[in-house]
C-alpha cells in the first residue's frame, strides 16, 4: 500500500498536517508521496497534472489518494483518467467549484470549469471519505455536500475544525490516520499483536 498528500491552492508539502501525517505513515511502513504542485505561480490543472505522471507508475490499486482543499479535485480528474481503481480517497475541506474569493477562484478555474463524471469517478476508487469543519471560512458547506451527494457518502463534520489546516489548529490529524490505518489493516494487526503477546 502507499499514500498521496495533495495540498491545495497556495499550498506546499511541508504545511498543515501533511509532514505530521507522512512521517507517522513512515514509520508504520506505508511509502508516502507529497509532491509539490505549482502554485500561485504556473497553476492549472494541465500543470499539476505533468507533476502527478512523474508519480503515476506508484499508483495502484492499494493506493490511497488523500487531498486538502483543491486536492481533492486533483483527485477527482485524476480517477477519471484511470483505467483501474485504486484502494481509497480522502477528501479533506474539498472545494468543486468557485468560493467566491478571486484569487482563488482565478487559480482554480481549470480544476473546476468543466462537469465531473461521478460514474466514473466512483468505479475507480473503492473507498471515499470527506471531512470538513463546520465553521470552514473558505469552502461553502454546499460544495462538499454535493459532493458527498454524488459519492453515495456521508459527511464527517468536525466541530469548530475550520478549513482543517494549520489556522485551525490542525498540525496532527489523528482521526486521519487511524482511517488510513484501518484501511490498511494495520489497527487490527497491531490489536492481534499485542493480544498474542
């Protein structure tokens, strides 16, 4: 199994929760990818794109895709390419379409200007999750409902989480972890271990 990071627009690897997130996944063994995307600087989709090829041939179908903000829309276009699914996608504070902040709605455009095929989209992940916090300043709480919506999903709020980043307190996310760890089997692994011993 390995594990992608997507930050979003404005975003970097070393921010939020990602480095807390990728070295508890190292040391559990799980290979984990963060790439660095382009952004303000050359954003578009095509952009990001070319960056996630370089990491293409790691993708399979143990492989969970989890992606912050504008992530999860990377996300999305990317299982809408593939042509196999992969394990999971956990999509956190997602936004899929215009927040209504110019900046970003400028930089984000070539995510988010065309429909997203949903079939599709679900017959190339096996597992979808989606958090938000209910006090999120950035993503109107529509966005992530249509998407929860589309996914046959429900939404996990988190109480006064805001946009679930560094702002809002988030440089660990523990609840992330323990779903990447049961997604991989690792929780029980454990559990069975410490029961033998």
């Amino acid at each position: 199994m390995n594990v992608f990071i997507f930050h979003g627009t404005f975003g970097y690897p070393e921010e939020n929760w990602f480095p807390w997130l990728a070295k508890e996944l190292r040391a559990l063994g799980i290979e984990t990818h963060v790439p660095k995307f382009p952004t303000p600087e050359g954003q578009s989709l095509r952009a990001w794109l070319d960056v996630y090829k370089n990491y293409e041939k790691y993708v399979n179908e143990e492989t969970i895709l989890v992606g912050h903000s504008l992530g999860p829309v990377l996300i999305f276009r990317i299982l809408e390419q593939r042509k196999s699914p992969i394990k999971a996608a956990i999509l956190v504070t997602p936004a899929i379409g215009a927040i209504g902040v110019s900046d970003f709605d400028k930089l984000n455009a070539t995510f988010v200007n065309k429909p997203y095929d949903w079939e599709t989209i679900k017959r190339n992940c096996s597992y979808f999750s989606i958090y938000r916090g209910t006090d999120d300043p950035y993503i109107p709480i529509e966005q992530p409902q249509e998407i929860a919506k589309n996914l046959g999903i429900n939404l996990k709020m988190i109480e006064k989480g805001g946009h679930l980043n560094t702002k809002a307190g988030f440089k660990e996310f523990p609840a992330l972890l323990e779903e990447i760890k049961k997604l991989n089997g690792i929780a029980e692994f454990i559990k069975s271990k410490s029961k033998s011993t």
